[in-house]
C-alpha cells in the first residue's frame, strides 16, 4: 500500500506499507490494521497492513495498482502510524 506524499518527492521511490495474511493474533498488535476485502479495495481475503514494517521502494518496482482503501481504513491506518512513529 502506498502511503507518501507525492509532493515532497524529488526520488523515484514510494513509501508503501506492506499487506500479508490476517491472523487473530494480530487483534492485539495495535500497528496491524485489519483490511476486510471488498470492490473498492480488490482484496481476495481478509488481510493486514503491517505498519511496523514501512519502507521505502523504487517506484520501478511498482507495477500494477490494485485496488483503493476506504477513509475509514486510512484513519485506522493513521493511528496505527502515529503509534508506530511516536509523532503524537
């Protein structure tokens, strides 16, 4: 999942957050943000985006979009970051 602002890159790299597999365990790890599949997002199963782990790709690397995440999953997203980076 992309998450950088493209205003402030000069780089040819994108800032994404990885996606894997849902477990239950992950209820209580408050940097994973559960990601439910539906026609916005094109997910074929329940998943996870691991905010621990951001990072920064080459924009090569990229090559098909696939889908788009609610408002919603983005506040979700935002908090887990916050909590991640200690930026709050």
């Amino acid at each position: 999942m992309i998450v950088n602002n493209n205003a402030i890159g000069v780089l040819p790299l994108k800032v994404i957050i990885p996606i894997t597999d849902w477990k239950e365990s992950f209820n209580i790890r408050p940097w994973m943000v559960r990601l439910d599949p539906n026609n916005e997002n094109r997910l074929v199963k329940i998943s996870a985006a691991d905010t621990f782990q951001i990072r920064s790709v080459a924009e090569s690397r990229l090559t098909k979009k696939v889908g788009l995440i609610n408002e919603d999953n983005l506040v979700l997203l935002e908090k887990a970051l916050t909590i991640v980076l200690k930026i709050r």
